[in-house]
C-alpha cells in the first residue's frame, strides 16, 4: 500500500513540473509593464508588448502552449531589451 501511494504522489508531483509556464509569463509581462514608461520603454513598445501578451493569453487559453510561450517571450525581450 505505500508503494502504490508512493508512486502516485511522484505521478502527481513531477506531472506538474513538466506542465508549461505561460501563466508565470504573462505575470511578469504584466509586472514589467507597471514600470515600463520608467524604464524608458515607448508608447509604441507598451501597446506591442500589451498586444503580444493578450495574444499569448489567447493562445494559452486555445490550449496551444507553446505558441502561448514563444509569444510571450517576445514581450519580454522588448521588456527587457
């Protein structure tokens, strides 16, 4: 019996490091944009990398991860950039 509960903890804890990133993505977006004006980013920058990180919700939301990540990630090279 505590083999079978062992195996099914390790099944439901490495299931979840395996899953993908995109909601701790679009945070960060969002935090970076609090400051992005600060941080000498323009108007023009903001709107793209607003634009990018609704797409990359979008996509998270259809259920297509890694389109949702790919899109993501190029918010936060303006951001960062």
């Amino acid at each position: 019996m505590k083999k079978i509960i062992a195996i099914i903890a390790f099944v439901l804890f490495t299931t979840s490091a395996f899953s993908y990133s995109c909601p701790m993505l679009w945070g960060e977006v969002d935090e970076l944009l609090k400051t992005a004006k600060e941080s000498g980013k323009t108007s023009t920058q903001i709107k793209e990398v607003q634009k990018l990180r609704d797409e990359g919700k979008k996509a998270h939301d259809k259920g297509n991860h890694e389109m949702s990540e790919i899109i993501l990630n190029k918010a936060l090279a303006i951001l960062k950039g």
